[in-house]
C-alpha cells in the first residue's frame, strides 16, 4: 500500500496529470446547463466506441479487392462475437451521426457559437464534415454492391466539378475508375487520415470548449456584448458556478451510458447490414442503397432536375459548408435565446423538415436505377431472332433495365428506350453502349463482343 502510493506521488510529481485532471473535473461551470448539453459528449462517447470497435474490426479486415469480402463474411459469420461487433460498429456510427446533427442544432438554437466561441463552431463544422466522411468511405470497405455503387456515384458527382473534378475524383478513387486501388485507398482514408484529423480536431475542439467555459443556458433579454461578456461570465462563474464534476458531468454519463446501450442493444437484435453480393459494375441485383445518412444526399441530387444537377452537385455542398463557416461571423453578439430569434428557430425547422423528407424520399431510391424490375415481357421482344431475342435477356441481366424503360417497364434513370433505333444508328448505339455517358456505365470492357451485339440488335428493334 504504502510503496503504491509513492509510486502514486512520484508520477504525479513528474507528470501532473492527476491534478490536470483534477482542474478539469473541478471547473465550474454555469448551473442549468441541463439535458439539452449532454449531445456533444455522447458524440464523444460514441467516437471512442468506434475506435475500439474499429480497431478489433481491422484485426480481422483484409483491405484488397479480392478478399475484402469474404473476411468480412469470415467477420459477420464465424469470428466469434464478430457479427456483434460489426453490428456495434455501424449503429455506432449512425449513432454518432445522429447525436453529431442533434449536437449541431443545440448549440444553433442556443447560439452558443456566438462570441467568443465562433472557432469552437468552426472546427465543430470540421468535425461534422469528418464523421461524414467516415460513414462514406467505411461503407465502401464493405466492398458489396451497395457499397461500391455509392462510390462510383460519388466519384461521378466529383468529376463534374470544373478544373479540378477529374484530378480530385482520382485521388479519391485512386485511378480512373473503382477497383482494388480504390479499396486501398479508402482504408487508409478510413483508418488513417480521416481519424487522424479527427483526433487533432477534437481535442481541439474540447480545448476551446475548456477554455471558454461551457456557454450558459440563454435567457432573452441577455444580450452578448463583445466588450463586456468575458468579464461578465468570469463573474457569473464565480457566484454561481458550479464544479462540472459531479453537477453536470453526471448527465453526460448518463446519457452516454444510454446511448452505448441503445447501441449494444440494437447491435445484438438486428446485427450489422447484411452484406449484399461482391461488386460487378455490370450486374447490380439488390437495392443498392446508401447507408441511411446518405439518403438525403442522394436524393437531392435525384430529385434536381438534370440540367442544374451539375452545377447543384458542386454548389450545393459547397454553399452549405461556406454557410455553416461563416455563420458565426454573421452574428455572434446580441440576443441567444430562441425565444428572440424566431427565424432561427424557423429556419432551423425548414432545415430539418427538408431532410427528412429528402430522406423519405431516398427510401424509395429515387435516383433510382430500379433494382426491381422484372426482365422484359416476351410481348416487347418484336422478333423471333435469337439473337434479338438473347439481346433482350442481356438488357435486364446486364442491368440496362434499371436505368432505361422499355414500353413502361424498368427505371427512370436514363432515357426510355422503347424507340431508340429512330434517334441513334447501330454505329452510334455501340458507341454509346461501349462509352457509357453522363450516368450511364461504360460497357466496354464488361461485355463480351456478342453480348455487345445482341444488344444493339435488340436495340434495333425499337423503333
Ligand atoms: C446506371 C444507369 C444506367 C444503366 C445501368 C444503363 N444506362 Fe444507358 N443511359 C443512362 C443514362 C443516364 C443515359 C443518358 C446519358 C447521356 O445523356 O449522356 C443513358 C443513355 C443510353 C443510350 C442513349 C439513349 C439516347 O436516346 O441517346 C442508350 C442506347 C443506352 N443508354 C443503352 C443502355 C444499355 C443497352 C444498357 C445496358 C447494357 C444501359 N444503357 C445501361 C443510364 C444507364
């Protein structure tokens, strides 16, 4: 016991960490900070589980093209508890994603970004751009269909930027289009860079949340003034603070403890997605559908009509993401409480209305290649040639179907077929089938040379 404690004194002595986190857990902070500020830390307690939880999972995971899918099969059906873990590991990161947005909206609502906390806001919107980006570039390791489809969606949008669209969707993508390459690329984003700045960024971000103190609850009629708000809140801390730990620091734990057990929870009931078949560009079964918080995206971007979709796809995000940094600069003094900024409230609500219908919507993947759609009727086949008649079968096998219509059958994707012969000459359907285009795959090197000509000869039927 006794040499413990020396043991004990002598680190303390040399490194000081005991009362570091002693200062920490003392700090007072302003009383009534109640539920409504307990969002920030479950995000944090959800990062940490997905760093345990991800770094077993990588002890498992074979990042390369060809045995990426089957050790996850190896991970979801044999490792022991595997299936629970890979089940952890996503709803953690829904779960993150979820408290990320709440945490957001909070701290809007209360203006807690005002002065002087807009660059805790700042490299907060950082970190919100960071989980994102974990959720995008995890669900690509999956490397199934749904997976590597909302990849290739993505990269699509990227390339359309002017200039710099083609450099940066091969960064992204690590050559010209998805393959092995890309799988490498997107673990090491994954498990290396995106984590790498979110560490950096959220022990910034506590750090400035430390040094400024935890903003007040908002009353209306308390304005921020710039010159006198420090001086103002040094003194409110002093009469009425309280030590964060354990007045407010139970909360948190609380909370958090809850939502990991929601998470662990609904890990073992429903388990991790189920894994749709291994990529083939050509052949895209299931309902490839981006992971829930991709939906909203997706949607948008089907819902736009196509002529400002290229300019929406650059713009829009680019909008937001400019907005959000600005913001504080906009209007960080005056009134906090929601009481006195109805169009904040207002907004806020617009705001989330709109994705949540944009997320409705994306249930119904709208943008759609329809992945159910039944191979085509024998009555649309005008000709008994067998040839015409395997170009047909290869139309829904090769998944034209889910993009194009065929007299009122198949997606809303691309064009309607049914009277393509009297737009394109069999040269120009062969090219086009072997070029792909805007949203439509290229083919070439898919498809044998006779599949290739038994499609355009169907082809040649519609007129
Ligand atoms: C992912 C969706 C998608 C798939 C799958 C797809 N296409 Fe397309 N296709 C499109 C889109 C979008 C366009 C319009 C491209 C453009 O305007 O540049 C298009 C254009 C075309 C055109 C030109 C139509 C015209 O009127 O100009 C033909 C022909 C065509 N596709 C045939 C096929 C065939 C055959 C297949 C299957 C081997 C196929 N497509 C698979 C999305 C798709």
């Amino acid at each position: 016991m006794h040499t413990i404690r020396k043991i004990l004194r002598w680190l303390e002595d040399r490194t000081g960490l005991g009362e570091l986190a002693m200062r920490v857990a003392k700090h007072p902070v302003p009383p009534g900070s109640k539920w409504a500020y307990v969002f920030g830390s479950a995000t944090l307690f959800c990062l940490i589980l997905q760093v345990i939880t991800g770094v077993a999972l990588a002890l498992m995971y074979q990042p390369s093209s060809s045995t990426a899918y089957q050790s996850l099969q190896f991970i979801t059906e044999r490792a022991r508890f595997g299936r629970v873990l890979r089940g952890i590991h996503y709803f953690g990161a829904s779960g993150m994603i979820v408290m990320v947005g709440i945490h957001m909206i909070r701290v809007y609502i209360t203006a807690a970004y005002k002065y002087p906390r807009e660059v805790t806001w700042i490299s907060g919107v950082f970190l919100f751009i960071l989980t994102i980006a974990m959720g995008f570039t995890g669900q690509l390791l999956r490397w199934d269909s749904n997976g590597v489809w909302s990849s290739v969606v993505a990269a699509e949008q990227l390339g359309r930027i002017p200039l710099i669209g083609r450099p940066a969707a091969r960064l992204l993508l690590g050559g010209d289009t998805i393959g092995g390459h890309s799988l490498s690329r997107f673990f090491s984003y994954h498990v290396f860079i995106v984590p790498a700045f979110i560490f950096l960024l959220v022990g910034l971000h506590v750090y400035f949340v430390l040094h400024h103190g935890i903003s007040e609850p908002p009353k209306a009629g308390r304005p921020v003034v710039r010159d006198k708000y420090r001086q103002w809140y040094k003194e409110m801390l002093k009469e009425k603070g309280v030590p964060f730990w354990p007045y407010a620091a139970w909360r948190d734990l609380l909370f958090g403890a809850l939502t990991i057990c929601v998470i662990l929870g609904l890990a073992v009931l429903f388990g991790p997605p189920g894994l749709t078949e291994p990529p083939d560009p050509s052949l895209v079964h299931t309902t490839p559908k981006p992971d829930w918080y991709m939906l909203a995206i997706f949607a948008l971007f089907a819902l736009m009509p196509p002529r400002i979709e290229s300019y929406m796809i650059v713009l829009g995000p680019l909008a937001t993401v400019i907005f959000l940094l600005c913001m504080p600069f906009f209007s960080n003094k005056g009134e906090r409480s929601p009481l006195r900024r109805p169009w904040a409230v207002f907004g806020t609500i617009c705001v989330v209305v709109f994705v949540f219908g944009l997320f409705l919507t994306g249930m119904h993947s709208p943008w759609s290649p329809k992945f159910k759609a039944m191979p085509l009727p024998a009555s649309t086949i005008r000709s008994s040639d067998s040839v015409v008649v395997r170009g047909a079968s290869l139309f829904y096998r090769k998944a034209c179907l889910y993009c194009h219509k065929i007299e009122g059958q198949g997606g809303d994707t691309g064009p309607d077929l049914s009277a393509v012969a009297r737009r394109l000459t069999a040269d120009e359907l062969k090219l086009r089938l072997v070029n792909g285009g805007r949203n439509m795959p290229a083919y070439g090197g898919l498809m044998t040379n006779d599949e290739l000509k038994a499609l355009v000869e169907f082809l040649q039927t519609r007129k």
